[in-house]
C-alpha cells in the first residue's frame, strides 16, 4: 500500500541517516550535467511566513495544483516547513505529506517543528543532491519550490523523480524567470530540462503572488535511458531551438 511506503520514513529515521551524500557514483555518471549554471544553495528562509500568507501565496499554489484531502504529496527542498505544515493541513489526516531536504540541519529544525505542531501526518527524509530517494508510485503531487535552479544534476533528478508519481501524478515547480546563477531559471529552459527526462508540461502560469511563475508537468508515457539524455543548450529563449534538440554526439 502506497502510504506505508510513505510512513515507514518517520522523523527518527530520516535523522539517523543524515550522513554525506554521494553524488559520484556510476549511477549519475550517466547523466549529463547541465549546459548552464547552477545557482549555490540558498537560504531556507526564502521569507517571512507571514509576509507569504499575506499575499496568499501557499494558497494560490495549492489551488492551482489541485490539492485536496486525502493525497499524498512530497515537499522537495522543504526548508523549515512553510509548504511542509500547510500542505499537512490541506491534505488532512487521510492524507501524507513527506518533507525532504538534503540539509540535516535543516530536517532537524523541520523534525523539531513537526513534533512541536503535532503534524501526524507528516514524514521526513534526508535527500542527496542528484536523487530525491523517493519511493516509487507513492506522490499524487511533487512540490519544488524555488528550489530547482539550486540542483546540480538536475538530469539525474529528474530521472530519478519520474518513478514516484503515481499514474496520473505531477510535479510543481516554482520558480523565478532569473538566470540559474541568480536563484531562478528560465520557464523555456525549465520546460527544456524536465522534457529531456520524461515529462510533459501540463500548465504554466505567471504568478507575481508567488514570487514568479508556476509550472506543472506528469510523466510521459516512457522515461528516456540515460546514455541517451542530451543537455539543454544555451539559456532563456535559446533552450528549445530546433538546433538544441538535435541528438549530437557533443
């Protein structure tokens, strides 16, 4: 059953395993690194919580991705929680969320604050930087929030990302029309990324309210090999000419 799958990472575990992950093994050699930059890891206080709700921006997100009770949702890069608790409340107690980071710190504050809020319903998971270590077939929604730009496998991410849906699933993103060395990412090259790797964009909106725009995307009906993943050239409005689509040998 999918939300045991969910429940069997528990707060206690996700912090006894925050060890350093490896992102050099034969597995993400596969993968292409991205033809762009990758911005540096940024602060987990993007902002204020309450200056988020007073422009309703969790609210506007969960809306437009459709969140009802009873689903079960990742929050990827979840930081001190601000998705993490709100989410827990949208979904409900038939409905899971599990919070994942690749910062031990950062899970220890967010296990802190599940305990002190009482969020049953909600589970932990340390992450590494090239694999979300998500088990497959259990997400009815994957949340990456002014996050993505900061991933530097995104190919191996995303790949990596494509299994944990559940039919009919999808991935949010939001983010920031910014140069990926400036915490944000062009929605062409965004789109660009996640094609690549087996997805297909579903929506796409500009948000002010949420500090940028809002991106949706399922899985295609096949994942791609990784051998076969060719990188995104150029940025912005270069991502999806035709001659960056060309499966090159360089």
């Amino acid at each position: 059953m999918r939300l045991q799958s969910i429940t069997a990472f528990g707060i206690g575990f996700a912090i006894a395993a925050c060890v350093p992950a490896n992102t050099n093994d034969e597995e993400t050699r596969e993968f292409p690194l991205p033809d762009r930059p990758v911005s540096d890891l940024g602060s987990n206080q993007f902002s204020t919580e309450d200056a988020r709700d007073r422009v309703g921006e969790a609210k506007t997100v969960m809306d437009l991705a459709e969140i009802e009770p009873g689903m079960t949702v990742a929050d990827i890069g979840a930081g001190n929680g601000y998705y993490t608790v709100r989410l827990a409340e949208r979904v409900g107690t038939d409905g899971r969320v599990l919070a994942q980071d690749i910062d031990p710190e950062a899970l220890q504050r967010l296990g802190a604050r599940v305990e002190r809020e009482r969020l049953d319903n909600v589970s932990i998971k340390l992450g590494e930087p090239d694999d979300p270590m998500l088990p497959p077939d259990s997400f009815d929604r994957i949340f990456l929030v002014h996050m993505y730009h900061e991933v530097r496998e995104p190919y191996a991410f995303l790949w990596s990302l494509w299994p944990s849906l559940t039919e009919g699933g999808q991935v949010i993103v939001v983010d920031t029309d910014r140069p990926p060395d400036q915490h944000g990412i062009h929605p062409l090259l965004l789109s660009c990324e996640f094609i690549r790797t087996g997805f297909e964009l579903v929506a796409f909106k500009d948000a002010p309210e949420i500090s940028g725009y809002y991106a949706q995307f399922k899985a295609a009906a096949t994942r791609p090999e990784p051998r076969d993943i060719r990188p995104c050239r150029g940025t912005g409005d270069q991502a999806l000419k035709p001659e960056n689509k060309k499966q090159s040998k360089d």
